[in-house]
C-alpha cells in the first residue's frame, strides 16, 4: 500500500461519521464507473475545489493513479482557470457552490451526495449521475510501512507550485501548517474527526 488513498483506507480512520474506507472505496468506484471522466482525465491531472471533508477523500482516490492540483477555495474563477491551464487540468472535483469557479472548458464532478452519487458534467453539457455504491466498503491488506509511491500525489498552486510525491506526503513533514493536515494526519493514524472549517 504504497499510495494515499490506500493508506487512508487502511489507517481505520473516520471522518463526519463516514469510515475513510467507504470514502476511497467511492472515489474508486467513481473513477470505474464513469467513462466521460476518465476521457477528461486521461493525460491530465484532476482539480480539487473543496474543503477538507469527506469529499476531498472522495476526490483524492478519485485521482488516482494522476497528481490531483489543490485549487484555493478562496480564489476567484480567473486565478482558477489560470491555475487549471498551468496544470494540466483535465476535470475538476468539486461541490455545487463551487461550480461557478470552474472554467467552462474543463469537466466537473460535483461531489454533494457523497458517499451515495455523484455527478459527472462534460464540457460539452453532457451529465452523468454516477452511483457510487454506498453500501460496499474496501478492505484492504497489505504492508502499511512502505516509505510509499515516489509520483506526484499532490500539487499546490503557489510560487513557485509545490508538488508532492505519495512518500512526501505520506511522511506528512511538508504538509505541516497546511490545510491538509488537519484532514489528512488524523486520519492516516486512524483517527474519528470531524470535518474542519473551510476558509472560504
């Protein structure tokens, strides 16, 4: 298990009450169960416009196997497109009062109804209610102490952006004082929380 989102999984953790297991398990189903959003993906990395909750988890195993860029919650639409445009952006993972933010041009995954659907918005207009299957959880076995993935897992948009690998993040040091940590350290040490304040 040499990924985040598997690590989640297995730490135990929960988040608002939702084991983080049942969360990565939808943000995989997620990216089984809707061709339109791997096509949007494919060769591109993922957005995440969100606050540190249940979603994010969503959104993070959603992303696998890409860097998924942390957009600013707090950022108007152009900084956004321009962020997207500079990344390599293919679809951005998102909630319905973030939707305006989200450039025209790109796809949308709006995240609401999570852990039960989600819906999947092409730039063409095309729309996909995705059921995520809320009643299947993932188990998972494996090693938990591999040093984990050396690809891109995360990318902050600052200056210069800040890219860090599945084993940086998974080491935790640089995302200390981050928005993040508060979501993700707990629950990689399989911790109950509750969702943080968003800034935005």
């Amino acid at each position: 298990m040499d990924t985040l989102a598997l690590r989640l999984a297995a730490a135990g953790g929960r988040i608002d009450d939702l084991p983080a297991s049942q969360l990565v398990a939808a943000g995989f189903t997620l990216l089984q169960r809707s061709a339109p959003l791997v096509r949007m993906l494919a060769g591109r990395r993922s957005a995440l416009l969100l606050p540190p909750g249940p979603a994010a988890v969503v959104a993070l195993a959603a992303s696998d196997g890409r860097g998924a860029v942390v957009l600013p919650t707090d950022a108007p639409a152009s900084e956004i497109a321009a962020i997207c445009a500079a990344s390599h952006v293919g679809a951005v993972l998102t909630i319905k009062a973030y939707r305006p933010l989200v450039p025209a041009s790109l796809g949308a995954v709006l995240l609401d109804a999570i852990p039960r659907t989600a819906l999947v918005y092409t730039p063409e207009g095309r729309e996909q209610t995705v059921d995520l299957g809320s009643h299947v959880g993932l188990t998972v076995e494996g090693e938990t102490d591999l040093p984990g993935r050396d690809e891109e897992c995360l990318l902050f948009a600052s200056t210069p952006p800040v890219v860090l690998t599945h084993r940086e993040v998974l080491a935790l040091d640089p995302l200390e004082g981050s928005r993040a940590s508060a979501l993700l350290i707990p629950l990689l040490a399989g911790r109950s929380i509750t969702s943080p304040p968003s800034s935005s």
